[in-house]
C-alpha cells in the first residue's frame, strides 16, 4: 500500500524537519472544512481576561433576569466561575496555542512491523457541549488508523481527542473532525472514529431519556461500508456495553 500523498497540504502543516504539525494549520484546516464550529473575527478579539470579564457580567444578569439572589453564599462566585471554565476549558478547540504538540516518528527497525498495519486506541474519554443547547454530553471514543511510514504516539490519539472536543458540536461532525485531524497529523489516510455519547440535552429535557448516541466516521478504506479493514476495526472494539457515565 502507498502512503497516503498530502502533497503541498502536509507540507503546510508539518514541519519537515521536526515532523511536528502546527495547531494553526489543522485547525485552518478543520474549519475550511467545515469541521470545527464556524467563528467570527471577534474570536480573538479580546483577550482571555476580557472574556472571562464580558462572560461574567453577562452570567450576573442572567442570573437577574431569572430571580435568582446573586447574594446567596452558593452564587456569589457563580458568573466568575461560569466565565473562566468557558473560557479556560469548555471552548478552547479552536486556540491553536492548545492544540497537542504531535511528533510522528518512522516505523523502521522494530517498529517497522506496523507500517500498513492498525492501530486501535480504545475507550478514550470525552465530553463536548451539544452545539444546539451547549449543554454536555460525555462519550466514549474509539480510535483506530493504518500506520505507514511514520506513527503517532498513542496519548496523541487522546489528546487530539480531548482537545478538539473542547467546542461547541454536535457528535457527527465532532467524529469527522477528529478522524480528518488525525489524517493530517499523522499523514495516513484510513482513519475510522466510533464515538459513543450520552446527551444531557436528552437526559434531562426534551425525551429525558438515557439513551445513548452512536456515530462511526470513516476515511479511506475505512470509509467504505462493507471493506473488510472497518469489519475487521469493529470486530476488534467488540460490541459490549461499555459506561460512559
């Protein structure tokens, strides 16, 4: 099998010497595509503090047009700490300075055994906020790509997917997002990614039901329904129910 061929777009995004891909160039990439919530220019318009300052204010007057007593001792600090885990840690997919740094490295004397073969990370956590109520839902993910010539290390596989669920999204396009992030940073072409999820949006509105979501993005081969690699990546994961919560 050839190495998938990035041509002049992995060139972009990697460093030929380091073989380190640059958070910029993947989230440019994402968003292009459609992958990543879309933003304005305002995103980076103000600084961090700025935000959390402007988010504050506006969660205090939330909290006012409801009712609620902002003295209590319970929500005192409630606007402040609302507007720094928004800032610092629910929504920082698109932040390329947050984006894992992803060395790659070549599969050549032991390690030369996995070119042209799978390699599965399962049960990674993660939750990202639902794109339509930006409320949480958690999941577990399932990751598996072919290695060629280079590889990634596998905390890599979980940063990526922890970092780029850090958004506003909802499930299906948050799957496509990291298996395309993964094509690019790991210059491979067949990627699959199965993302298991239980919505807080469903649980405790609308339905208020429990079940769980599940969604399947493939690349390359992968990406063809009936080939024998994604029956072979299913097969691996296996199919027994697994908690989320």
């Amino acid at each position: 099998m050839s190495s998938y061929n990035f041509c002049e777009e992995r060139n972009a995004i990697v460093d030929s010497k380091t073989c380190v891909t640059t958070g910029k160039s993947v989230i440019d990439v994402l968003m292009a595509e459609g992958l990543l919530t879309p933003m304005t220019d305002k995103a980076f318009a103000l600084s961090r503090d700025e935000k959390v300052a402007r988010i504050q204010e506006l969660m205090a007057e939330f909290l006012d047009v409801m009712g609620y007593d902002r003295t209590d001792p319970e929500l005192i600090d409630t606007p402040r700490r609302i507007a720094k885990m928004y800032v610092d840690e629910l929504l920082t997919a698109h932040d390329p300075a947050k984006f894992p740094k992803c060395t790659s490295f070549e599969t050549k004397g032991k390690d030369a055994s996995f070119a042209d073969e799978m390699v599965i990370e399962r049960d990674i956590f993660g939750a990202a906020l639902c794109s339509h109520h930006f409320l949480p839902y958690d999941f577990i993910c399932d990751v598996g790509y072919v290695a060629n010539e280079r590889m990634l290390g596998i905390s890599k596989l979980v940063r990526i997917v922890q970092q780029l669920s850090s958004t506003a999204s909802s499930q299906e396009t948050l799957g496509k997002a990291i298996a395309r992030a993964i094509q690019l940073v790991a210059g491979v072409e067949d990627v699959i990614v199965q993302i298991e999820g239980s919505h807080a949006c469903q649980r405790i509105r609308g339905a208020k039901s429990r079940a769980r979501t599940a969604t399947l993005a493939g690349t390359g081969r992968f990406g063809e329904r009936n080939s024998d690699l994604r029956k072979e990546f299913l097969a691996a994961i296996g199919s027994e129910r697994r908690e989320i919560l």
